[in-house]
C-alpha cells in the first residue's frame, strides 16, 4: 500500500466530475494527499465542465479558480522538452510529464488503458483507477476520510443530501467506495 500523505497528479477526468473532484480535493485539504495538476489538465476540465456536463463557461471558471486558490502549489507547467519526451501516446505525454514534475508517484485517473505501467515505469509512477485510490485511503485511514465525508456531505445546502443520496451521487464514478464509504459511515 501506497503512502497516504503522497504526491497525486490528478488528471483531468477526476477532476471533472461532481462530487468527485470535491471528495479528492477534501482529502487533500485534510491532508491526506497532497494534489497537483497542469494548466493544460485544468483546460481539459473547463472544456469537460462546459461540452460534456452542462456548466457554463463563468461556472467553469469559478470551479478552476477556487481549486488554484485553495491549492496554489498544486498546478505544474512542465517543459515542452520534458513533455515531448515522455513514452506516451502524445495527448497523454503531458500528464505523465506534470507527474514527473510535480515528484508524484500516483496519477489517479479513470483512463488506465491511456497509462500502461511499462510507459510509467522510468518516472517511478503508477496509474491507479479513483475507486481503487479513494477505497485504499478509506481502508487505511477511515475516521479520517468519513470525517471528511460527512463534513462535505453537510456542506451541500442546496439541496441537502441523506446519507444514501450522497452515497448514490458516487456511483457513476466510484461505486466500490461508493459502497463501502456507505458501510463505513453506518457504523
């Protein structure tokens, strides 16, 4: 098992969705992980927030900003040399390349086949799927991680969420922590 304070790069794919992105980026405020992205990962997410989910470009930015804000050392610009490179197809070269920056040993992302292990190898990273990453960290550290989920669970106001509704907005995503978050939180 990983460290549970380690450097993650995040790509953008996590980064996008609802609430995952904002369960990753708790973790990380609670210290559990220490988060980085590139500017051009969050130009995936802004693309992914308005084309794909619905948000408007004022609303992507806001989500951009505040995540800049919160975590001003997470966002990387590696070099165009370190970025060409890379042993990667080219429209993933420059995520391996933010990880290699960042010093991070995992990039969490939901596109394992776009991250063989043997293109990954030379930079000592490894890909890992959000679900996968997400239950390890609950099995390590579970009062902290449902600690953290309850606080963002009671920060949804509008609207408000039961526990199995929270639970369920996971799913899409991240369904094995999905379940087991559930079972670890009704204990």
């Amino acid at each position: 098992m990983r460290l549970m304070t380690e450097r993650v790069l995040l790509d953008a794919c996590v980064l996008a969705p609802f609430p995952l992105y904002d369960t990753l980026l708790r973790l990380a405020d609670a210290g559990i992980l220490t988060p980085f992205w590139s500017p051009q990962i969050l130009q995936e997410v802004e693309r992914t927030l308005v084309r794909d989910l619905g948000r408007s470009a004022a609303e992507a930015a806001k989500r951009l900003e505040r995540m800049n804000r919160a975590f001003p050392e997470a966002s990387v610009a590696p070099s165009p040399a370190l970025s060409a490179a890379m042993r990667k197809h080219p429209k993933d070269r420059h995520v391996l390349a933010a990880a290699a920056e960042a010093g991070a040993t995992v990039i969490v992302t939901a596109n394992l086949p776009d991250f063989p292990p043997a293109s990954l190898a030379d930079h000592g990273v490894t890909a890992v799927h959000p679900d996968q990453f997400l239950v390890e960290h609950l099995t390590a550290r579970p009062d902290d991680v449902v600690a953290a989920l309850r606080a963002q669970r009671s920060a949804y106001a509008h609207p408000s969420f039961s526990v199995t509704e929270f639970y369920a907005t996971f799913q899409p995503t991240v369904p094995t922590f999905a379940r087991a978050a559930l079972a670890a939180e009704q204990q």
